[in-house]
C-alpha cells in the first residue's frame, strides 16, 4: 500500500470513529422557546438519549432557588439520560418577575408544548414525569397534584387546548404545604422562607391565606393523583422534613401510592441525594408508573 493509500484509509477510519461517537452521543436542543409573554422568551433544555428506537419517556426537571433564583442549567437527575429518560428542564418566571401563580402557569405550559411537539422530539408523552428539588419540587408537586385545574392551568403559551397532565412526581426536599411551613421552621429557616415567601405571595401566608392554600399541594391531593416519591434530609434546618411527611401523610389518607426516602444525616440538598443509590429508586418508581424505557 502506498503513501497516498494509507493517508486515505487512515482518514477514512478517523471519520468512521468520529460518526461512531456521534451516533452514540446525547444530543441537547438548548435555550427551545415554549413561550412567550410580550418580549419575554421562556425557554427550556431538552436532554435526549443517544440514538434512534422508540420514543423516550420524559421527565419534566424544575430546578430550586426559593423560587426567586437558579436556572434550567441545573439538572442532577443527567444521569438517566444515558438510561433512556429524556429530561428537559424548565425556566419559568421567577418571583422578582412575577409572583404565584406565574410559575405554575409557565411550568404547565412547558408540560402543553412538550406534548405537542413529542412526535418531533420522539418523546414518549402519554405519560410524562414531573420532577424537581426544594422550591422546584413544591412547583412540580403543585402541578403534578392539580391536573386540570382551571386557576392555576392559565394561558401562557400556543398550545391551550392540549393537556398539562403528568402520571409520577418525584420531590427532592421540597415544600408541601405552605400554610403551616413556616411554625415548623428552625430560625435559620425562617431566615429564607419569610423573604421567600413574601416575594411568592407579595405578602405572608397568614396574609393572602387564599394563595398559600392554593399553593400548597397537600390541599390539593385526591384519590386521582400520580404516584409520589419524596426524598428529604433528616437534618435539613431550611426545608422541615415535617414538610414531607405531611405530603406522605396526605397520600396515604386518599389511598395513593406514595414512598418516603429519609436520607440521614442530609441537610438541605447535596450530591448524596443524587447519588447512584437514590437515582435507582428513582428508575424504579418510574418504571412502576409506566415512565421507563422500552425493554431492548
């Protein structure tokens, strides 16, 4: 083989590693509008596993930060990409923008144009996950518990008439219930939770007790609700663990399945939440709500 003929066979062996890689790659739509209000984009990432097959299941991811801060870049729950799980996480109008229902609104509207556009990201929709961590998963509780609920569906976005409902809501260390969340807060909890909320609520709870009832998803649960996970730190002084155990309590009382991870010795988030031991759990629940891969 001459000179010329194995600089060609090395090339074309470069470029078949270069397309293996890139068939095997995760690809990520970024910064996919789902709306817009005025001059306001909301956006969301769309994370897909790699290759082609069947449509992936999809968990909606809604990231924390008081509701008043954080961003769609944060997503723990990447690993379950390389599992087969779609994942988009969500930007949504945080509190200094516009206070509650807002976020619950943008949150269902992402959840509508997800839906309609499954077929173009090859998304299995028929049955969709909601998913999020402390003021994120009170947001994905809220709507995982309030399908079709006229006050808080809202307008927001071009597909109104398509449904916002999910089947699995998964709770890292979130809030349940915002009318007793702050007697059973430590002062350091208090020290966030009181600006937190009266940015929420543009007031406090004993204040506009219309809202914290309507933005608390133990007052919302019944015997139609989708199968809850929650995970909560045992030792966590800004989020009561009571939270969750209210919210399990709630479940139980209607007759829903509902499991209760305590994760010792945890405070306020952290990587031990999402370690691959939780993330299993995670994978079981979902499969067991008809949210899993299809079987290769």
């Amino acid at each position: 083989m001459n000179f010329a003929a194995r600089l060609l066979r090395r090339a074309g062996l470069a470029l078949l590693a270069v397309l293996a890689v890139a068939a095997h790659a995760q690809p990520t739509h970024r910064d996919v509008e789902y709306a817009k209000l005025g001059d306001l984009s909301l956006k969301l990432d769309l994370h897909l596993p790699a290759g082609g097959g069947a449509p992936s299941p999809l968990i909606v991811w809604v990231h924390g930060g008081a509701w008043r801060s954080g961003s769609k870049n944060e997503n723990p729950l990447a690993p379950l990409v390389a599992r087969g799980w779609a994942i988009a996480s969500v930007d949504y109008r945080l509190t200094p923008v516009a206070p509650f229902p807002a976020n619950v609104h943008d949150l269902k509207a992402a959840i509508r144009f997800l839906r309609a556009r499954g077929a173009e990201y090859r998304l299995a929709t028929e049955r969709i996950a909601i998913a999020g961590s402390s003021a994120g998963a009170h947001l994905a509780a809220l709507v995982g518990v309030t399908n079709r609920h006229a006050e808080l569906e809202g307008n927001v976005g071009s597909f109104r008439s398509t449904s916002s409902d999910v089947h699995a809501i998964v709770s890292f260390y979130g809030a349940s219930n915002l009318e007793s969340i702050l007697k059973q807060s430590t002062p350091y909890g208090l020290g966030v939770r009181i600006p937190a909320l009266q940015l929420l609520f543009r007031g406090q709870p004993e204040e506009k007790p219309e809202l914290a009832r309507l933005a608390s998803p133990v007052a919302h649960v019944d015997a139609g609700d989708p199968p809850l996970l929650l995970f909560h730190g045992d030792q966590d002084p800004q989020m009561p663990v009571a939270q969750s155990l209210e919210f399990q309590g709630a479940y139980e009382k209607v007759g829903r399945p509902v499991r209760f991870v305590a994760v010792h010795g945890a405070a306020h988030g952290g990587k031990e939440f999402y370690e691959e031991r939780r993330l299993a759990v995670v994978r079981e629940f979902l499969a067991a709500a008809g949210i899993a891969p299809a079987a290769k």
